[in-house]
C-alpha cells in the first residue's frame, strides 16, 4: 500500500518532533549506553537547540521590525518600501492575515500589475483560509502570463496540500514544461517524481 505524500510528510514531521521533542530521561538512557553514539545525540541535540534560539531571535527582530513599520504606516500609508517590508516581514513571521491585506493595499495603491506580489498575495490569502480565492488570484496571472513558472508552481503547491493530486500533477507539469532547465522547472521536475512514486 502506498503512502501520499502528504502522509510521508507527515510522518517525517512526527519522527523529527517525536526525536526532538524526547525527554530528558530518554535522552540519558542512550546516551550512557553507547558514549560514542551519546556523544554524536548531544551534539546534534546542542546544534538544534542553537538553531531554534537563533529562530527564536530572528523572530523578535522581525517582530520589533514590523511593529516600527506599522508605526511608520500610519502617518505614510502608501509608502510603497513600507507596505512591501511590512507585507514581507508579516508573511515571514506566517501572519499571513496581515500579510495578505499589506500585499493588497499595496496592489490596489501602487502597482497592480507587480505579478510577483500578487503571487505572494494569492498564497497569503491560501494561507488564511481562502483556498479558493488564493488559487484564482494564480490562475489570473497565467491567463496573463501562461509562462510564469512561479504561479505555476505555486498552484500546483496548493493543490498537493488540498491533496488533489491529480489537479497539482498537471500545474507541476505545465511549470516543468514551461522551462526545465530553470530552478523553478527543476523543483517541479522532483515535485513530479515525488508524486508519481507514491501513486
């Protein structure tokens, strides 16, 4: 029987929280029953652990960022450089709501036709819930631009999460074909192999 990727996904993610998130005792155990492997766990424990301060401090610099941003919205609301970090910064920290109403005001007042905001604005929006609407917002760039292999890829991303298959094996199919010598076309080339191997 075969797994989707979804579920091989995950699994993963619970064999790494499942390994990092193992107590102390645990830990302990194995650690004094082979020195040399104990020796490599704390090691590669201490490197996580360093990893995650250094993210925790990324994320309270973005946040003291976003807060001097918004400040600086209010009295410079159409500040393009605002909106646009703002939007960036929101969309980092995965507060995809305020990421989303950033990148519209911003295509709504600056430049409507930037399709690479836009693109980041239809995956915000995918990200709050807005399925639908995140996705139509990709399909009305490639109406436009049926060669932009950014929208591609990120609707055939939105429709593997949905977990139709079918429907992202055929946009990761048209952004490959689109350029597959590309990073972009490359990454849809593996997303492909990736889903044919588990169907």
């Amino acid at each position: 029987m075969s797994k989707s990727p979804t579920t091989i996904i995950v699994l993963a993610l619970l064999i790494v929280l499942l390994v990092g998130g193992g107590s102390y005792a645990i830990s302990r155990y194995m650690i004094s029953g082979n020195s040399e492997k104990g020796k490599g766990l704390a090691e590669q424990r201490a490197a996580e652990r360093s990893r995650q301060q250094g993210a925790t401090s990324r994320n309270t610099t973005l946040t003291r960022l976003l807060t001097s941003l918004e400040d600086s919205l209010q009295t410079r609301p159409l500040d393009s450089m605002l909106l646009i970090s703002a939007a960036n910064i929101s969309y980092d920290l995965e507060q995809f709501d305020k990421a989303a109403r950033y990148y519209e005001m911003f295509l709504k007042e600056i430049d409507p036709s930037n399709a690479a905001i836009r693109i980041d604005y239809a995956y915000s929006l995918y990200k709050t819930g807005k399925q639908a609407a995140g996705k139509s917002v990709l399909e009305g760039i490639i109406q436009r631009d049926p060669r932009n292999q950014a929208a591609l890829l990120n609707l055939a991303v939105m429709f593997a999460q949905d977990r139709q298959f079918d429907e992202a094996l055929k946009w990761f199919t048209r952004c490959r074909d689109t350029d597959p010598a590309s990073d972009l076309g490359k990454r849809a080339a593996m997303a492909i192999a990736q889903l044919q191997s588990n169907t």
